[in-house]
C-alpha cells in the first residue's frame, strides 16, 4: 500500500511560529502609532497656542489696547470644558489647562468681569504638558504697540515648553515670545518633560 503525503501545507509549528511574529509586528506598529499620536497633539497643541499669541498680538495693534492670554486656572475635572478664570503667579499653573485671551484693560494678567473675552481654549490632551518659563508661566501680554509687556511695563519674552508628559529625551516644540512680542515655533530635544 502505498500513501500520498500532501507536503502543500504548514504544519502546527511553522503556523504558530508565523503567529508569533506577527503578533510581535503588530505590537510594534502599535507603539510607533501611539508615538506618532503623540507627536501630532503635542505639535497641534503648539500650533493652536502660537495661532493664539499671533491673534492676540494682532488684536492689541488692531485696537489700540493691551491684549493678554492667560493659562487656565487649574480644573479638577478631567473634561475637556472652556476655562472661565485664569491662574495666578502663585497657583499651579500650566498651559495644557487651556488658556483665555481677552482685553485686559487694568492690566493685571487675569481675565475681570466686563473686560472684553476675545477667545477661550480647552484643555489639551492630558498626554501633553505644556509649560512656561518664569516670564511667561501663566500669561503673555501685548500692548496696544504689539510689543510683548509684563505687568509692570517692561518687556516681556520666554519659552512655552510642548512635551509628551513624564518622558526622558525626547522631541518636543518650544513656543518663543521675543522682547519684541514676535513668537515662533521651534523644534527641540526635551531633557525631561514634566
């Protein structure tokens, strides 16, 4: 007798070997699509801050006034809502809350009943901090001029800060207000992002 072995299939090994490296594959374009996720908030994020800060530069020249955006005060809620107050110099204070841009007509940095609200921005994704340097940790102003100003007159210019929160050297953007209230949007490697 005399039997006809059919040798066109896999056997079980070789299916659950190829099994096994799929699954590994998968796993892999998983992770570098979280990554690029990531990449896109955190440059959408900065993006929709500089857009802002351009806007409200341009509000202050257009009408003749000072023009501030300021950080969110922190919210214990988790959902994504507009802000109504801003963060103060002593508060916990972080861009990733949202941000308020209005005419700011006394002055002082926070958004007060009757001064005119020009533009409310949401949290951004909770993935992403973003955060200021001393000079612009919880607002940037312009004066009616379009040149960037503390709360006391002087000028005004630092660095917002864009990172995937909690990593170790990665990339990340950094938003720049010069002394003249020009911003940019510049490309950096983050030592360590808060």
């Amino acid at each position: 007798m005399k039997f006809n072995l059919n040798t066109n299939g896999y056997s079980l090994i070789e299916m659950l070997f190829m099994l096994l490296i799929l699954g590994v594959l998968c796993g892999t374009v998983a992770l570098s699509f979280q990554e690029l996720q990531n990449r896109v908030h955190i440059q959408a994020a900065s993006e929709a801050l500089l857009s802002d800060i351009l806007s409200a530069r341009a509000e202050a020249l257009r009408r003749e006034r000072r023009v501030t955006l300021c950080a969110a005060a922190l919210d214990s809620s988790l959902q994504p809502q507009l802000p109504t107050t801003c963060a103060s110099s002593g508060s916990s204070v972080a861009w990733h809350q949202g941000w308020l841009v209005f005419e700011d007509t006394n002055g002082n940095g926070v958004w007060n009943e009757g001064e005119p609200l020009l533009k409310q921005r949401s949290r951004i994704n909770s993935n992403i901090s973003a955060t200021g340097n001393g000079t612009v940790s919880w607002y940037v102003s312009f004066g009616a001029s379009g040149r960037s100003l503390s709360l006391n007159g002087a000028f005004l210019a630092g660095t917002i800060t864009f990172c995937e929160r909690g990593t170790r050297a990665k990339g990340g953007w950094l938003l720049v207000v010069n002394a003249v209230g020009r911003a940019r949007l510049d490309k950096g490697q983050i030592a360590i992002c808060p």
